[in-house]
C-alpha cells in the first residue's frame, strides 16, 4: 500500500522524519515519532526533541519555508557546534512516514538551514526550500581588484604550490583573536596577511578564518585574525595558513605569477577621475 491509500484510511500512523547533511558530510536524523526509525541509510532518533512548525509552500517561485525547535543533545545538536558554524547552510530533507511501515512515506521538504537562533538550552532553525537560490545576486562588478578567491575555480591558483601554504603550531592565543605560533622561518613577515587560517585539530578543527595581520620574528609568529574564531584553540593544536592577496594586478603578476586568471579590471579608470571638472586655463 502507497502512503495515499494508508492516509486514506482515516486512521493513520504518521510522523515526520528530517535528515540534516552537514557540510563535512556528517549525517543526522530526528523524528517527532516516539520510538526511532531507520531508511534510506539514515537512523532517526527520537529522543531528541526536535519539532517543526507548518510548512509553507507554493507554487511559482515563492521560496518554501517552515521552522525547527529543538533542545541542545550530545547525541544529536550540540551547542557548541551550532556556535561553531559547522550545521551553516546544512541540507535539511523532511519526510511524511508511516512508522508502522516506513517504505511508506513522501518527501514533503527539501532545502538548507538559514537564520539560526541557540539559547536557554535550545535553538530555532529557519529552514529555506531551494528556490531561496534564486533570491542570491548573479553578475560582475566592474572594478579594478579581482573579485575572484584566491585558489577558487576562477583563480585557479594550486595554493599547495610549495611556498604558498604553512602548518604552524599554536604556542598561545591572545585576546581572542591574536594567535601566536611557533615558527621555524621561511615566510616573510606579511606573507599571509588577508589570507586565510584553517584549524586543522582540537576544539576548532575544521573550521577556518581570515588573516588581518601576520608578523614575524625571534621564532615566533603573531597572527590576527578579523573574528575571533567560534570555538577556542589552544596550545599544541596545529593551523594552516594560506598566503594572502589584496586583489591587486601587481600582486597577481609578481607574487603568485597567475596574472592569466586575474579577475577584475586593472585599467577602469577610478572614481575620483570619472568625478574630476576639467582644469581651466587661464588666459
């Protein structure tokens, strides 16, 4: 029987399943039923508390929405990997199930975490169906500086070329954001400001960060970052830093010798020259 002809009935034994696809591709299940269930490779827990509100859908381009609310859980949402970003933009596919058969059952939602809220031991998840893609900005800017990610697909820099990445440890973390590492030379101070830091263990493993400044010196080597990381490194843990670019022509040329890939428009005139009067002269 389809899960039509069991609706049908009148009396039915129907609940709601979620799975939650993390980027770095960990797998969770919730269901508000009140034993747990197992398809499609994934096992849905029931203890965990986790609801949702009506669903909005239409037809058109109208992004569906709904929302979830559950409470904090070692086994399922921890508080500290929501703070930490890891369930951002996470894959979010909610099903109608039997529990007393659960072959029968239809996907009714499929889409990505948005707007998350966390206190008082829980957290509130909007939940945005996947035409909310098509509300994102498409086009260029017309500028002078690349607007494309060093290392990305329009960039296509190696950042594993030797020279341009760098495995340092933590010695200490000041005010916290300031990481001190140690260092055994070999990149100049400055190499990889505006460049980017990945935690590679510990609390933090995973999860990365954008470089404001990077001095060096005496074996030891001072980084800033522009937001103190989610979740607190300490010493002993290991970071990678990848070399940094202003975006700029020249530095394209001469640092990374990649100026075939360069992304913007070194020859648009400036603002201030599109704004100036013309001189007078005097006569």
């Amino acid at each position: 029987m389809s899960l039509i002809g069991h609706l049908a009935q009148g009396a039915t034994t129907t609940c709601l399943a979620w799975a939650v696809t993390r980027r770095d591709g960990a797998v969770f299940g919730f269901t508000d039923h009140d034993g747990d269930l197992r398809f499609e490779g994934v096992l849905f827990r029931a203890e965990t508390g986790l609801t949702a509100r009506s669903l909005q859908q239409a037809t058109g381009l109208s992004v569906d929405n709904t929302e979830a609310v559950g409470a904090f859980s070692d086994a399922a949402i921890r508080e500290d990997e929501l703070r930490a970003g890891r369930f951002d933009g996470a894959e979010v596919r909610c099903w109608m199930v039997n529990w007393a058969d659960p072959a029968e059952r239809v996907l009714r939602f499929r889409g990505h975490l948005g707007e998350v809220s966390h206190g008082s031991g829980g957290f509130r998840a909007e939940l945005r169906g996947l035409s909310e893609a098509l509300n994102r900005p498409q086009g260029r800017v017309i500028q002078s500086a690349c607007d494309a990610t060093l290392g990305d697909g329009r960039c296509r820099f190696d950042l594993a070329t030797p020279g341009y990445r760098g495995r340092f440890e933590v010695a200490a973390l000041r005010d916290g954001q300031v990481l001190v590492l140690h260092d055994s030379g070999g990149f100049e101070p400055g190499w990889f400001t505006q460049g980017a830091c990945r935690f590679e263990d510990g609390a933090a493993a995973g999860l990365d960060g954008w470089i404001k400044a990077d001095r060096g010196g005496a074996g030891l080597r001072v980084v800033e970052l522009w937001q103190e990381p989610l979740l607190a490194p300490k010493a002993g843990d290991f970071v990678t830093l990848s070399a940094g670019c202003d975006r700029l022509a020249e530095t394209c040329r001469l640092k990374f010798a990649n100026f075939a890939n360069f992304r913007g428009f070194p020859d648009v005139p400036s603002e201030d020259w599109l704004t100036a009067a013309p001189a007078r002269s005097v006569g």
